[in-house]
C-alpha cells in the first residue's frame, strides 16, 4: 500500500488472514518458501554516506493461530526434515490470536559452559564465563514445521532456497555442514568435560573463602585443568567460526588444528580422571563432611 507522496506500507505474508478460520481453535498456517538471503553489514562512522531501506528480517515466517492462549508446557514448535529428524527448537508464543515467529536457518545451538548459579558478574567467578555456539545453518531444501498445542500436532512443509548469488554445488554445502557439526561435536564434548571440573573450582573458591585446609597440589591442578579447558573451549569455537565464515572445505591448518585440540582434549580427560580418582579422595580425607567435594562423574 502507497500514498502518492513517500509513504509505503508492506504486508510480507498475506497467508494467516486468507487461511484463517474462527472456529478453529489451533491454526498453523501455509508458510512462504524462504530465501537465505546474505545481508551487507554496515560499518562503522559512515555517518549519512550509507542509505539502506528496511530489509525483511531473516528467516522462514512461521504464523499460527490460537483461539485461546495457552500455558507454555502445553506448546511447541519444532522445526523438522521431511524424515522427522529434528532440526531447531523454536520458541513458540502463547497469547491468543495470530502469531509469528521466525526460524533463523539455523540448527540447534551448541551447548554452552556450565556457569556458577551462585556467581556473580565480577571478579574471580568472571574469568570462568560462558562461551555458547550457533548450530550451522541448514541445507536448502524442504522442511516441515510442527506445532504442538495440548498435545495435537499441526504440520506445513515449506522450501528454503539458497540466496541466488551463491554458486556453491550442494554436495560441497553437506559436506561444509557436515565438518561444522564435527567441529561442534567436540565442543559439545569439552563441554562435558568441563561440567566435572568447573564445579571443582566453585567448591575451592567458596572453601577458600571461608579459611578451609585446601591440599596446594590439588588446588593447583584444578585450577590448571580450568584454565586449560577453557582455552580449548576457545580455540575450538574460533575454527568453527572461521570455517562458518566460508562456504567450502576445511583447509589443511584447520583440519590440523581441530585434530591437535582432539589430542589435547583426550590428555584434559586423562588429568581429569586422575584428579577425581587420587587428588580428591586424599583432599576429601582432611576435610569435614559438609566441606567434602561431590564427585561429578
């Protein structure tokens, strides 16, 4: 809709309103096929150099109607391939009426690292901070979108299409997909490796805190394994986001660097092991019983 003037109103997806229909009291609705479109960012002090219309959000339009809100538990929308494998988790509004979410292309995200609940936003607990991941984004294709409202599901499958500029063949897009999740899968497992010794490193501050026996050894090795787990952490999100940023294989320095961080990670797993079975029973021993460390395996 226009005036004659410079006003311009648009309506990207007409589809909930020509579908919808009031005595029904759960509607997902056709979805438009979706473009992954790779928008410019601008930079920075360009000042009035630069002018850009209002693009479209990114992302595959998802409307769905309730004729009655409901409670959080009793919704879902998953985003699925046409095997039912599932792709992304999409949080799903609850109010009554028409709704709209989008689905930004990409998988589930990686886990991120356990974080202190009782830390706060300074200090000694800052240097353990959480590092969370994108999951990659999805192939071209055709997917289904699933909602779930009181234990009915709803389903639309719709199309994703490539932005038009890109020449990449899909078989070299797999595989690109395919290494991410390879790289992402050991992040998910330092991870976990992390989920045992970071909880060890809470339990030391806070015994230091209050003036109890601390063994130097075990104490120094904790603190050692966090920061070494740490770095790993890091280093192996910074492959994946350099891979992330180019659409093709894995060159050789990355595909060297991903296997040293393998190595290194399997020797973090062997100190981990050791601290648990040796270094913490023996602290555990001088210790009261309310001071005791938990063992996390």
């Amino acid at each position: 809709l226009a005036t004659h003037g410079r006003g311009v109103w648009i309506l990207d997806n007409l589809n909930a309103l020509q579908e919808w229909e009031s005595n029904k009291a759960v509607q997902l609705f056709s979805i438009p096929r979706a473009q992954m479109i790779n928008y410019t960012r601008k930079g920075a002090h360009v000042g009035d150099m630069i002018f850009r219309g209002e693009n479209p959000r990114r992302g595959a339009v998802i409307d769905y109607y309730l004729k009655d809100a409901v409670a959080k538990d009793d919704i879902s929308l998953n985003i699925k391939t046409l095997d039912g494998e599932l792709v992304r988790k999409i949080s799903a509004d609850t109010t009554m009426g028409i709704n709209r979410v989008y689905w930004d292309f990409n998988h589930e995200a990686f886990p991120s690292a356990p974080r202190n609940p009782k830390a706060k936003e300074e200090g000694a607990s800052r240097r353990w901070r959480s590092r969370g991941m994108s999951g990659p984004m999805a192939d071209p294709g055709r997917y289904i979108a699933e909602l779930e409202v009181n234990g009915k599901i709803y389903q639309q499958s719709f199309l994703i299409e490539d932005d038009p500029r890109v020449d990449v063949d899909l078989a070299v897009r797999k595989a690109w997909t395919k290494e991410l999740f390879k790289i992402g899968d050991l992040y998910g497992q330092i991870v976990k490796d992390m989920k045992v010794v970071r909880p060890l490193m809470w339990k030391m501050e806070a015994l230091q805190e209050e003036k109890k026996t601390i063994n130097e050894a075990a104490s120094a090795e904790i603190k050692e394994l966090n920061r070494m787990y740490d770095e790993l952490l890091s280093r192996t999100g910074s492959v994946y986001r350099q891979l992330g940023g180019w659409m093709g294989p894995m060159t050789a320095d990355q595909a060297s660097q991903l296997s040293y961080y393998s190595a290194t990670r399997s020797k973090l797993v062997k100190r981990t092991e050791k601290l648990m079975d040796e270094m913490i029973p023996k602290w555990n021993k001088k210790l009261d019983k309310e001071d005791r460390f938990v063992s996390q395996q």
